[in-house]
C-alpha cells in the first residue's frame, strides 16, 4: 500500500488540480482548415493546424490517436531516451529494468514497449523502419527494436506516438501503433553545449552544431551520458540499497547533410552512431531470504545439486532465495551494443509539399555479452563465463510517391525492399578452472521482404475518408541454427505473402471537434526460430484491428477518448511442455492462439492562462486468450501471455511557464499490478524539473526523478520472485546549457 506520506501528498496534488476544473490534452487529429489555439500540456501538444499540421497529419494519416512530443518538450525535461519521453503518455506502456544492459532477444530482463497493450509498435526514424525481419521472435514480444537504443532525445525535433492502427502507409504488422521520430535539421547556423551531473556519478555531456550555407544544411554532435551503479529502495526493509554492477556508460554521434538542388530536388545523408557499455546485474537480490538461504544450504535442508532450481516449485521458498542470490554474482558481467545506421535520401519532387523520394538504408547492430555464472554449491566464487556475440543488419530502399489530385485528393503509394541478416553465437560457455571452451547455439538467418501499398485521402465536405490496399510479402528465411549440444536445426522455410486492407475516418463535427473511427486487417508472418519450435505448422498472424475515438477543444478546455480492439485470428503464443529427454524439465513451444486486445483512454486538460497548464490521462488495456486453441492438453499456459505489468496508468501534470522560468511536476499512478510479483499493487511516482534562462545565451536546470523515494518497479519475473527489477530510487540532476 501507498504510505500515508505519500497518500496525503497524492490527495494534495489531485485537490488542488481538480479545483482548478482541468483537462487534459489529446493530440487532436483535425484533417480540416481549422485554425486550433497552440497549446503546449506537458507531453501532449494541440498544433495549430492550419498552419502546422505534421507531414503524417497532411497526407498520410486520417484522424486516430495522436501524441506529439516536441523539441521544447524534450528540453524542457531533459530526456534521457526515447522511452523516457513517451513513459508518460496516456496508452504506452514501458517497461523498464532500471540498468542498461540486456540479454539481446531475450526480453524478462529489457526494455520494452506496448502501446494500447499491444507489443507490435513499428519504430520509425524520419519514416523508416527500424526493424529485422530475420530475428524476432515470440520470445521478444515482438519487439524488434532495442527502444533504448535509438536516436538521442537532443537530435530530435519531434517524436509522433500514434495509438493503434492509423494508415496503410505504416504496416499491416503495426496493429499497436508507431512511434516516428522526426530528426533535426540544421536551419540557421548555431552551437550549443550541455554539461550535467547528478546523482550516482551522473555525468552527461552534448555538444552540437547546425547550420545552412546556401544549398547546404547540416546538424551535427557528440553526447556521452555515465553513470555508477545505481541506488534503489528494497521493498521488503525499505532501505536504499545499491544496484551492484548497474553502471553504464554511453557515447552517442549524429550527423545530417541537407543539399537543396533546387525548390524540388534534394539529397540528404544521416548517420547515427551510438554505442554502450552496461554493466550486466541481470537482477536485485532479496535481502529479506539472505539469512535462510544461508542456513538452508549451510544445514543440507537445500542442496543447490541434487535440487537444481530449475526442477523445484517456483512456490518453494528455497527456489527464489537460491535463485535470486546466485544470479547477483556477477560482477564484472558486462554487455556492449553498438548502433550504426546510414541512409541516403533522394527527394525527386515536391507535388504541393508532399515529399517524393527514393531513400537507401543501411542498418547495423551488433552486441556482446560478457557473463560470470557462481557456482551452485557457493554462489560467491565463480564456477564458469558465459559469452554472447550477435550481429543483426537490415539494408534496402524506400520509394514514397504522392500527388494531390486536387482540393479533396490526395494520392499516396510506396515500395519498400528490405535484406536482414542476422548472425548469432549465443551463450558460449568458459570453464577457468579447466581451461575448456564450449559452444553455445549458433544461428545465422537471411531473408528479404517486399512491401508496396496504396491509398486514397479523400475530403467530402467535414468527412474524411483513407481507403487503402497493402501488399505484404514476406521472403523464405534461409539459415541454420546449431546448438551447444550439436543439434542442428534447418532454418529454411516457406515465403508468407497476403493483400490486406483498411479505412481510415474522421468526421469533423465542427471546427474545433473530430470522431475518429478505422478498420484493418492485421498480417505479421512468423520469424524462423518460431517455426523451427513451432508445436504444429504455424500460420502468420491474422486479424482485424479496430478504433473509435473524439477529440475536441472548448474554450481553453481540451479532451478526448479512445477505444481499440484488435482481434487476432491466429496470433502466436508460447507454452511449456515436457522435454523428451527429461520429463522433469520443460521446453518451449510456439503455436497460434486466439487473442483479443482491447484498451481505452481519456484525456482531459485545461490552460488556466498564459503561464498555468495542467492536464490529466488514463489508460487501461485488457487482453483475452484462446488458450486451448491448437495447444496440447499437457501444456502449460503460463507463457501464453506475460501479464506481469501494470494494468492501469494515470497520469498528472501540472506546468508553469512564465519570462525566464519554466517549471513542471509529473504524477504517474500505476495499478492493478499482482503482488505476488510486484512489491505493491500500486505504485505513485512523481518527477519535477526546473529552467532557468539566466540570459539569452546560458540556461541553468535541475530536475529530481522518483521525488518521494517510491519503491517501484514496472516489469516483473514470475520466478524471480517479488521486486526482482526495481527501478531508480529518488535521483537529481542539475547542468547548464549554453548556445553560442
């Protein structure tokens, strides 16, 4: 439960909000001429369309449930990621570990991301797909992305969240959503600098310089963000604890030529680079079992041998507190991920400001992981090393071609070719004592994709209709997989391809008030290690994805509401049966199953006046499972769906900004979490940040995460046991950033 500090304090916070009759503010999708106010609520921004409505508003999308975060937002708050930022955006839910490292494709201990409860969100920088049609799997959750490992927020000059199904454009496989992140360009020539520290060792350093020289244009810089092992507040003694090997340290570079040819023709070169060092503790120990476990083992009552973890209840206590306590040594455990991608991107035409253009992309991904295992019978010496190398590359080309047929029409179709490969040599095992190597799985897959849609925006007075047809063509994987023990598995299939279809709404009742309704047809072919573990033939995943929704603006009041529902035909799903060597152990599964998502959302806001904003959001997602649809009566269903998160957020801000100073408070109020699992079944974190422009060259901030200290987590193990992934105990930050 909240303590009582902190219920008073969250009683304070919502009664002097609600006194003041706020709304918060929903991306309002408006496809008319009408002019809106500029609003800026914390995250959420209401554009004055008329004027500045998005590339996406204009020709690709056709109303739906749109957040915008800006550059001023992202400054204003200082973001350390692209997961940061869209954390507290009313439907997307993001999961975090509380470190940087990661076990590549294996997603208890990452990142991730849904949206609408969703976890097939297509990540777009500038329009392309940040993806790998050779790795992912249902063992990822679909998430084929490292999201923390993206662009750096100081490069971006807007991030567009767009909550389930929206346009043809997108992918028949984005039934959750899109994040597009829309990168800077240099405009006017300037330099900036930002120097912070903070708490654990924080450092973080940027410098940047634009500029335009006639035709050319170019943005460029250097980040570097360290810091040691981090603080958190243990659930079971609520004492501040230190992460062991938990620091990380990171260096990020961004370049972008522009050259305008002239007023139609253009060429633009970017590349981004990011690289990261991540100290791997895989988990926090439970210092509530330290003592029994200890006399467990000491007395012969727990033989870590004769009664390895993996074949006790994850009921029996001694399971966690082994469990848990072996894995916290691994210190000096370590993971590197590199990012480099390059693109070229021709813009042939300009008809009536859409862009058409031919873009080439190079992708590249590349991890490492350096791991200490204890041994069993003392988990404080270490018994053998643990070794991971993986490269993922994705390369191919863009077409984009629109025209506006006139007033009304608005013609939009594209192409795209993609080659992923993926190489993997996955837990190679070290024995110091003896000198012996092993090799772990070896995999390497290849496959390529074609996709081409279709789609026609089409304006019939307040009545907006985007009718469209998407190809999907997914090639034969063509690889291997060979594992520790020899076993060699064939990774060849067959190719998937299907037509899918969509309609896109909006209906704008008056000028400042819109309904949003669309339908679409979900298709996602299987990944090769799905079908090699595959219990029966599995077939792609199919459905329709559904969304109703109304956006409006009454006086200085903004709102709306949302509701999705996807419902999938024969998605995947993984469960547990017995092995065929052991029966005391379990192996994994993949199968189709039938599932329905469904989520709702509210926003609610209001501008008190020049200085005063607040706003108001809450988001819950549900989601129902087949579970006996094509599955074995002995299985176990447990790894059908991961239901170890949050199942309602709310969030509150409440913003001032006047001459020289700006400053924010931000609530996010997480329940419905299982206590089996979580330390609670709610948690209420509060973030506060301050600006200060000392003159018009030189800024001064602070910013304090986690104000109250909240033991917390957001994602969950189910054998880990409680609290296995907290998150950041009360930190600070303060810099300086100056433009010159």
């Amino acid at each position: 439960m909240i303590s009582s500090k902190k219920k008073y304090l969250t009683m304070a916070i919502l009664s002097a909000i609600s006194s003041m009759s706020f709304m918060a503010s929903v991306s309002a999708e408006d496809v008319t001429d009408s002019k809106l106010e500029n609003y800026d609520l914390e995250n959420v921004v209401i554009e004055e369309k008329a004027e500045e409505q998005t590339y996406d508003d204009k020709y690709i999308r056709t109303g739906g449930d749109v957040d915008i975060i800006t550059s001023e937002d992202i400054e204003k708050h200082h973001y350390t990621s692209v997961a940061d930022a869209i954390k507290r955006l009313s439907g997307v839910e993001v999961q975090d570990v509380g470190y940087k490292a990661f076990e590549y494709g294996y997603s208890n201990y990452q990142a991730s991301v849904t949206i609408n409860g969703d976890s097939r969100v297509l990540i777009l920088i500038d329009g392309k797909r940040i993806s790998n049609e050779a790795n992912s799997s249902v063992s990822s959750e679909h998430n084929k992305s490292q999201i923390f490992a993206l662009i750096p927020p100081e490069n971006i000059d807007r991030i567009e969240v767009i909550k389930g199904a929206s346009a043809m454009a997108y992918g028949s496989d984005a039934t959750g959503g899109v994040i597009n992140i829309i990168t800077k360009k240099g405009e006017y020539n300037s330099s900036s600098l930002d120097v912070g520290f903070g708490s654990w060792g924080k450092q973080k350093y940027t410098i940047s310089n634009s500029g335009k020289n006639d035709k050319l244009s170019w943005m460029v810089s250097y980040s570097k963000d360290k810091r040691d092992d981090m603080k958190y507040v243990d659930r079971e003694y609520k004492e501040n604890r230190t992460y062991y090997n938990s620091g990380y340290d990171e260096d990020n570079t961004f370049l972008k030529l522009d050259y305008d040819f002239d007023e139609n023709q253009s060429l633009e070169l970017m590349h981004t680079y990011k690289n990261t060092f991540g100290y791997y503790p895989i988990m926090a120990p439970d210092y509530s079992s330290k003592l029994a476990l200890d006399e467990a083992i000491s007395s012969g009552i727990f033989n870590p041998i004769n009664n390895g973890y993996d074949k006790l209840s994850q009921d029996d206590p001694a399971w966690n507190r082994y469990h848990r306590w072996w894995y916290v040594f691994n210190k000096g455990s370590f993971t590197k991920n590199r990012t480099s991608n390059y693109d070229v991107k021709y813009i042939f035409n300009h008809d009536d400001g859409i862009d058409n253009y031919i873009r080439i992309f190079n992708n590249e991904n590349r991890y490492y992981m350096d791991r200490n295992r204890p041994k069993f019978t003392d988990y404080t010496q270490l018994d053998y090393k643990q070794y991971s190398w993986t490269k993922d590359q994705a390369k191919g080309i863009n077409f984009r071609w629109g025209k506006k047929l006139d007033d009304t029409n608005i013609l939009y179709t594209g192409l795209d070719f993609t080659n992923s490969i993926f190489s993997e040599h996955s837990y190679a095992s070290y024995y110091p004592n003896t000198g012996v190597f092993k090799h772990g799985t070896i995999s390497s897959i290849e496959r390529d994709t074609w996709n081409a849609f279709i789609q026609d925006k089409m304006q019939f007075n307040k009545l907006t209709i985007t009718p469209g047809l998407r190809y999907n063509y997914y090639g034969k994987n063509k690889g291997y997989s060979i594992s520790s023990s020899d076993k060699y598995t064939d990774y060849d299939t067959d190719s998937y391809s299907r037509l899918t279809m969509g309609l896109f709404t909006n209906y704008a009742i008056d000028d400042n008030q819109n309904i949003y309704a669309s339908w679409s047809q979900v298709y996602n072919a299987p990944y090769a290690p799905d079908i090699a573990k595959a219990a029966n033939e599995l077939e792609a995943e199919k459905g329709n994805a559904y969304t109703l929704g109304y956006n409006g603006q009454i006086g200085k009041s903004s709102f709306g509401a949302n509701y999705t529902l996807t419902k999938f035909d024969n998605t995947f799903g993984a469960f547990s049966v017995p092995s065929e060597t052991d029966p005391e152990l379990f192996e994994s599964k993949t199968t189709n199953i039938a599932s329905d998502i469904q989520s709702i959302g509210f926003n609610y806001g209001y501008k008190f006046d020049d200085n005063w904003s607040a706003n108001l959001a809450y988001s819950h997602a549900k989601i129902s499972i087949d579970k006996k649809m094509n599955t074995s009566s002995s299985a176990s269903y447990e790894d059908l769906r991961n239901n170890l998160h949050y199942n309602n957020k709310y969030t509150v801000s409440i913003n001032y900004d006047k001459d020289k100073f700006n400053t924010g408070l931000d609530a996010i109020l997480y329940t419905g979490m299982d206590d089996k699992y979580f330390s609670n079944n709610s948690f209420l974190v509060l973030d506060w940040h301050a600006n200060y422009e000392i003159d018009e060259n030189l800024t001064a901030y602070i910013l304090v995460n986690n104000l109250t200290n909240e033991c917390y987590e957001t994602k969950a193990v189910a054998k880990e046991g409680i609290g296995a992934l907290p998150m950041e105990g009360r930190n600070f930050m303060v810099g300086l950033n100056y433009t010159f």
